[in-house]
C-alpha cells in the first residue's frame, strides 16, 4: 500500500482559496452596505413628504422634530380634496389626460419619424436628420412666446389642445427611435416585404410588436415629463378648470400663506402616479435604454 505525500504546492493553493473566500465575502458586505446607504438616502425625501403630509404646520415648522408626529392628521386628505379654492382633483384628471395624450402622441409620431430615418432610404434623409438634431440646441425660452402667440390666435388657451398639442413632437425621443430602428433586425423586415408588406405594414405588424420594450421605456420618460411640466401649463391653463397638478401645488404657496401640510400632502398624492408608472414599468426602462444604441 502506498501513500502519496502531499505536494509543497497544496498549502500555498489552500491559503490562496482562503483570501479570495475573505475578499469575495469582503466585497459583497461592502456592496450590500453601499446599496443600503443609498437606499436610506433615496428614501429620506419620501419619508419627509410622508411624514410632513400627516402632521400640523406647527408639528412641520416647530424646533422639536420628531420622527413621526404626535397624532397623524389622516383628516390633511379631505382637507385637501375639499379645499374650495384649488380643484385638486380636477387637477389630477388634467394631468392624467395631458400626460397620457401627449405619451400616446409623441410615441406614434416619433416613433413613425425615427422609422423613416431610418429605414426609408431618400436623398435627404440625412438633411432631415441633421434639422431634427438642430432642434435640440434651440432654448425652450426662444420658442415659448412664439408657441403661446401661436396657441392663442388659434383660440386653445384654457384648453387640452393648448396643453397637448405644442408638444407632440420631440427631437430627443426621435433621435432615439432612429438609434434604435438602425440595430433592428432588417430580416424581419425582408422577410414582411416578401409577403407583399409595404413601409406602414412592416412597421405596423412587425416592428411595432418586436420593440415592445423600448415602446415601453419611451412611453414612461415621455408620461413622467408630461406629468411634471409646470411652465407651459401654468401659462396656457389660466383658469382653474384648466389647472394640472403641478400648477395646483405652486397655488398652496402665496406671498401672504404658505399651507405646509396641504403643500406635502398633494405632493404626496401627486407622485402616486409616478410611482406606479416607474415600478411596473423599471424592467422595460432599463432594458429600453440599453438598446437605444447610446449606451455607454
């Protein structure tokens, strides 16, 4: 019976495993704990318009501060919606029309420009391109007196034509369906075209059902952005009626009164949409962006 001795080479091996099984373990406390800072970090805004939302002005603006407030003030959100001189409820329709609208518009139509850029071959398509990309470098300040000189002779201020219409077009959000219909699969495309498909039917049967995910991603930038514009609104939406959510929060703040708890309350009512919108939809955002052919 023989033994086999072990090699001098086995205790430095075993050693080695050992500080890579300690530098492994290392590392991923160290993820684990940077990941819950951040987290802790992130969430502090939402637990302040929670808990400020709950609580008195006296218990938000006083010296004391308390984690949570002496008596939560559940009674904040019938004040709010019954609040005579803001329809915050109308308000929250206007915006969930206008960001919806706009979100469903901006989606055909540069969807339908970024295809063309794309796939459709002419002779100045690389002109088009180019006026398009010029758009981006032109101040939103240069084009606002004319847009509102142009809404109001057209008799849609106080309106959702006023509010949605200006904004249907966008050169970001065309510029990255043109980035991402380049790295489409052109076989798919063929392969319609062959079935007697022409530009609108490939696009329609079968470029639109295989880009669900950056469908997906673009419609949730383009609905948070529709949802959180201020400045527009507030000039076209002149009367209450007309007011979206944004515009209905800045009322809460006066140069006489400064309503602290109604303030955080319709914040907190108003980002419920955001939310929903951005967990449902995360997977898809990320996955969207990834393929726009930016990335990096």
């Amino acid at each position: 019976m023989t033994t086999t001795a072990p090699r001098a080479t086995d205790a430095p091996r075993t050693g080695s495993a050992r500080r890579v099984r300690r530098g492994s373990a290392a590392g991923t406390t160290g993820l684990y704990l940077s990941v819950g800072v951040a987290a802790v970090l992130f969430l502090i805004p939402f637990y302040l318009i929670v808990r400020n939302a709950l609580s008195t002005d006296a218990e938000i603006t006083g010296q004391n501060w308390k984690f949570l407030p002496a008596r939560l003030q559940w009674g904040n959100i019938s004040e709010l919606f019954d609040d005579p001189t803001v329809d915050f409820g109308r308000s929250m329709v206007n915006s969930l029309v206008v960001a919806v609208l706009m979100t469903a518009g901006i989606l055909l139509i540069c969807s339908l420009a970024g295809y063309g850029l794309a796939r459709i071959p002419y002779r100045h398509a690389n002109k088009v391109f180019y006026a398009v990309l010029a758009t981006l470098m032109v101040p939103t300040a240069v084009t606002f007196v004319p847009s509102f000189v142009l809404v109001s002779s057209l008799g849609w201020v106080e309106s959702y034509r006023g509010l949605i219409v200006p904004g249907l077009f966008s050169g970001f959000t065309c510029f990255l369906f043109r980035q991402y219909f380049l790295g489409f699969p052109k076989e798919l495309e063929e392969a319609a075209r062959m079935d007697g498909l022409g530009h609108w039917g490939a696009y329609w049967r079968i470029v639109v059902p295989n880009s669900l995910n950056f469908f997906a991603a673009m419609a949730t930038i383009t609905f948070i952005n529709g949802w959180n514009a201020f400045l527009w609104p507030l000039v076209i939406g002149q009367d209450p009626n007309a007011w979206t959510v944004q515009v209905a929060l800045s009322s809460y703040m006066t140069n006489q009164t400064v309503n602290y708890h109604l303030i955080f309350m319709a914040t907190a009512i108003s980002i419920l949409p955001l939310l929903f919108v951005f967990l449902f939809l995360q997977r898809w955002l990320v996955q969207g962006i990834a393929q726009t052919g930016i990335k990096g």
